[in-house]
C-alpha cells in the first residue's frame, strides 16, 4: 500500500468517526420521543460544530478522490411497507 492509498484510508477513518459522532449525538438527543425537539432545539450550535467537522472530513475523502471513475450506489432491497392506508382498511371493515 503506498503512500496516497494510506492518506486516503486515513481520511475515510477520520470522515467515519466524524459521521458516527454525528450519528450517536442525533440518537442521544432524539431518544425519548416529545422532549426531543426542545433537546435538539437547545443544542443546535454543538450540532452545527459537529456538522461542519463531518462536512469538512467528508471534503477531504472527496478531495482525494477526484480522479477515481465514479460509480452509483449499490441497489437497496426496498424495504417493507411500514405505512398502511386508513382507506383501505376502511374499505375491508366494510365489505365484510
């Protein structure tokens, strides 16, 4: 593995720390249902901070690999329905 390979491998380290203190703050804050707006609403300047660093060390993964073949992301199973539509039960309760 040569040189540029390691800063690359670096800089995805660094982005992926960024984004997951990104993830546990948003879990922490959000946990908790109604009281999650007014904790994310207290808390918008950390949040902001802890964006810009992600936003910053995603700029550098990207910056690294400006001359990489871009390719789309790998097809995701559709997830099952989790929303259910009122009129359709309506529509069963009465034609039974």
């Amino acid at each position: 593995m040569g040189d540029p390979e390691r800063e690359q491998l670096k800089r995805l380290a660094v982005w992926l720390g960024c984004r997951r203190d990104v993830d546990e703050a948003i879990g922490h804050l959000t946990r908790y249902g109604p009281a999650a707006s007014d904790r994310v609403a207290t808390h918008l300047s950390a949040l902001r901070q802890l964006l810009a660093l992600e936003a910053g060390a995603f700029a550098a993964v990207a910056a690294g690999a400006q001359d990489r073949p871009q390719q789309p992301l790998p097809a995701h199973e559709a997830l099952p329905a989790t929303v259910h539509s009122l009129q359709q039960a309506r529509d069963r309760r009465e034609n039974v």
